[in-house]
C-alpha cells in the first residue's frame, strides 16, 4: 500500500483499503464535545488541536480540578476531604468520568470510585464515605469542563423523559435511513 501511494503521484487522493485501528479519548465525551461546538471541552478530549501540540490528558484534567474541589474542603474543614490527601489518582476516578455521558448514576460512581480506593487499601466504610463524596466532586468537574456537552445531555435526557412520559418511544433515522427505535 505505501508503494501504491507513492507511484500515484498524490498520496493524498490514494484510497487503501487496509483497516486503520484507532482508539479515541474518552469517546463519549468527544461526541458530546463536537455536537455541541465545545472548543474548551473538544481540546481536553482530542478533538480540537492542543496548543501543547499532543494530545490533551481528559481524566488528568477531570482530577486536577477534583483536588482543587478537595483542597478547599480540607481548608475548611472538611474530614472526607482530609482523609483523600494524596489519595485521588487520575486512575480513581477515569471510570466515572467515561461512563457519566452513558447515564451512569452518583451510586454507580460511587460504586467504581469505592473499587479504586479499596484497590488503595482504604477500608470499605472509608472506601464508601470518600467515594460519595469524590463521585459528586467529578460530576462537578467534568461539567465545569464540559459545560456544552452536559447541557446537551441534559436536554437529551430531558426530551427522552417526556416522551416516555406521554407513551410514546423515541425514534429517528440515521442518514443512511436505517430507522431506530428507543423504546424506554
């Protein structure tokens, strides 16, 4: 295939047939980060360029603002705060931060979150206290970052209530006509 495109003349217009595998980052987010325009929210998640020119780190991002959120609550006192210094890894809260634009609710954060911290050796009633608390500083966080995309999720979520609500189920078609139907 390289040889192929070099004798064309114009690499650029050769067509390979050859399967490229790739991976994204954080790929619900990067959906949620173009529908809505989010050039912020779009660089964080490799969408938009970096001025670092590399890809930008989304779940470093995500628990950088978490340790702020946590800083300030040890200053004021705050013992769950207190007993997470220099316990919140970028690890302990990638899970969350993947799974909150599929729906995942403050307990299944809460749960993934618990998983990583008794991973840690903290114990299950700790593990439980401080993953309540870190579920709800991540939420927080990824809307301060992605502010577009949740108010799209939240109006998706929103449209998908009401037409439960009035019996109805949620259909479309895809550009390609394939019709879709939600029925829940």
């Amino acid at each position: 295939a390289v040889v192929s495109t070099q004798s064309t003349g114009d690499p650029t217009q050769y067509i390979t047939h050859l399967p490229v595998q790739m991976d994204g980052s954080c790929n619900g987010l990067q959906h949620y980060a173009a529908l809505g325009r989010d050039l912020e929210g779009g660089i964080k998640v490799s969408v938009a360029p970096s001025q670092l020119n590399r890809p930008e780190d989304v779940y470093a991002a995500v628990m950088e603002i978490v340790i702020k959120y946590q800083e300030a609550d040890v200053e004021q006192g705050n013992t769950t705060a207190r007993k997470l210094v220099g316990l919140i890894e970028r690890k302990t809260l990638k899970q969350t931060v993947m799974t909150q634009v599929y729906g995942v609710t403050h307990y299944g954060a809460k749960e993934q979150i618990k998983g990583r911290l008794q991973d840690k050796g903290m114990s299950s009633e700790d593990a439980a206290e401080c993953a309540k608390y870190l579920s709800v500083l991540t939420f927080r966080a990824v809307g301060q970052l992605f502010t577009q995309a949740q108010q799209i999720q939240e109006w998706l979520n929103k449209s998908a209530y009401l037409i439960a609500e009035s019996g109805k189920s949620v259909n479309w078609s895809t550009p390609l006509g394939l019709p879709c139907v939600q029925p829940y």
